[in-house]
C-alpha cells in the first residue's frame, strides 16, 4: 500500500510544476486581518518532526522520482521559525534525493526571518534554499498596523536587503486595495518606497479580497474599511508603478487581479505596464463595466476581448442577471464577492 504524504493548503502561483514538501503547518503568525488560509481550516501552527518530514521526502521520491523535477518548494506559511540546523538537515535530505533540484522556494514571514543571523542566512542559502515569497502587501507602516501584519516597513527593508545581498531570490506580494479607499494613496507611495528600497527580484501583485470570517469583513461592517472599486485599484497600481525605480521582474499572475496581462521586466518594459493600465483607464465607464463583469465571470481574459461582440453582448446579459439578483447594486461589493468566490486562497 501506497504511503500517504501530507501537504498543506496553499502554494505560489509560480511553484505549480514544483514538488511540494510540507516542513510545517500553518502559519506562525496568522493574525493577518485579510488571511483566512489556515484559519478557515482549522490548521494550528506547529513544526512538523525532521523523522515525518523525511519519511515524506521518501515517499515523494518513490511517487516522482521519474518526472525529473527541478524545483521544489517547502510549505507551510513559514519554514524560518525551524532551527537553523533543523532546517539545513532537510534541505541536504533533499538535495540527496533529487540531486537533480535546481531551486529550493518557500514562503517566509519577515519578523521569522529577522530572528535569523545573516550568518544563518547564508548558510540556508549554502545548504540549498535560494528564493523567498514574502507577504509584504504594503509599504505603509500606517496600513501595515491596520491590517495586523506584525511588522514595519524598516523591517521588510532590513530583511529584503539582507536576503539579496546573501543572493536568495526575493518574491515580495504586495496588494492593491489593501488600505482600502481612504488609504489608496498612501499605498501606492509607501510601497513604492520600499520596494524601490529593496529592488526585489520579483514583484508579485495581488487584489484585496474581503473574505467572509475575516477581520478585515467585521472592518467592513463597522465602517472602519471601504472596499475600493476595480477602477480604484487600478489607479492605484499605475501611481504605484511609475514611482517604481527597480528592475525587478513585475508580475500581476493570479486570477484574483483584473490585469493579468499586465506583466514585464520594469527595466525594460516598464512604459509597456504603464500604458497597458493607461489603455483600461481610458475606457469609458460602462466598457469598464463590462471588462469588470467579464474578467471576473471568466468570460474574457484580457482587454482586446471587449472587441469581441458575442462575447461582449453575453456579458452584458449576465450583468442584467445579476443585478436582478440584488436589493442593492454596488458594483465594488460584487466585485469583492466574485474574486472571494472565484479564486483560490
């Protein structure tokens, strides 16, 4: 009989074609007012013994041994918080299994990895893990204390400049309509600040999603969050990206954002990005609309279908649908609504 493997709930868009080792469950933190990934499951933190996760790595390799993976990527929320050694022991483990890794990825909480020495660091890097995804959503200190993030922007450029320097690939999430419509602005620039501080190899962008049972739902419902229309969020993103000074590579890869086409190296391509959100913004209101609608009921993927007359037209039939469907019309809400129940955590 085939030995079960245990795997958490989530991973990055990007380590789709990765294996996947769960090192520990959950998230260390998990007082994120926006996160319900582990909270809507039950999923305690707790660190996984180095036995479990060996005998893991073991039946990984029986079950893909033969599919000549690559990449490899380390759940939970946070491998950081495992003793150094502990940490370094299963990434040789690993490396010995699949000598043919080439990338070892996990995500990492930033006051986790401010605990750890740069010595530490490195030798984490030496023993084989070699890019980061870090949830920085914003650069405002004024947001990040509105969200319970647990840290500060000098934190996130304290730790991203070391993680560079050490030579760890660094994938920052930020989020757009995280400070919701008050703080739209100050998000925009505070994030570009940090982010030009930092020069991250990869920018990742995501959409605030209002999830139900979250701390940021019970901010809606006392006033004290406004939910930010598409529209807002996009003008949100173009004032953030052109403060941007950074050659990072810039990447809009979830179906939870409106754009995702809107993607490119800003060294190079960053004019491109500026005038792709420059086109959406330059639709008038109701081609808006109906971009809003058909992104989000799947049936368009990028700007050029709102040139497609059949399509537009059955989008236009399903926003006459839905809005027969409500007491109350507020396009930003079921805007919130179809990104929570249409895309994953």
């Amino acid at each position: 009989m085939e030995k079960s493997i245990e795997w958490g709930p989530i991973r990055p868009v990007a380590e789709a074609n990765s294996l996947i080792i769960r090192l520990t469950r959950g998230c260390p933190w998990n007082r994120c007012a926006f996160c319900t990934s582990y909270k809507s499951k039950n999923i305690e933190f707790s660190i996984r013994t180095v036995d479990e996760i060996k005998k893991d790595i073991d039946a990984i390799y029986e079950r893909y041994k033969d599919y000549g993976h690559t990449t490899c990527f380390l759940q939970d929320g946070d491998v950081f918080c495992m003793e150094t050694e502990t940490l370094i022991d299963i990434l040789c483990y690993i490396k010995k299994k699949f000598p043919n890794i080439k990338k070892i990825t996990s995500y990492g909480v930033v006051h986790q990895m401010a605990k750890k020495s740069y010595e530490e660091l490195q030798s984490i890097y030496k023993a084989g893990l070699n890019r980061v995804y870090c949830g920085m959503e914003s650069g405002s200190d004024h947001i990040l204390r509105l969200i319970q993030k647990g840290l500060t922007s000098k934190m996130l450029i304290h730790v991203g400049k070391q993680l560079k320097d050490i030579g760890i690939e660094l994938s920052f999430f930020i989020v757009m309509g995280i400070g919701g419509r008050t703080y739209s602005k100050e998000n925009a620039l505070e994030t570009a600040r940090v982010l030009n501080a930092v020069n991250p190899d990869f920018i990742r962008v995501r959409t605030i999603r209002v999830k139900p049972d979250s701390k940021l739902e019970n901010m809606v419902t006392e006033g004290k969050f406004i939910i930010p229309t598409e529209t807002e969020m996009v003008q949100e993103q173009l004032e953030m990206l052109r403060l941007l000074d950074v050659d990072s590579y810039y990447s809009n890869d979830h179906s939870m954002n409106l754009l995702m086409e809107v993607e490119g190296q800003l060294g190079k391509d960053k004019n491109k990005l500026i005038q792709q959100l420059e086109a959406y913004l330059n639709l008038d209101e109701y081609d808006q609309k109906v971009f809003h609608y058909g992104i989000r009921l799947f049936m368009m993927k990028t700007l050029n279908d709102l040139n497609n007359q059949s399509r537009y037209q059955l989008v236009e039939e399903k926003i006459k649908e839905i809005h027969n469907q409500v007491e109350v019309i507020d396009d930003a809400l079921i805007m919130n609504h179809l990104r929570v129940i249409y895309t994953s955590s």
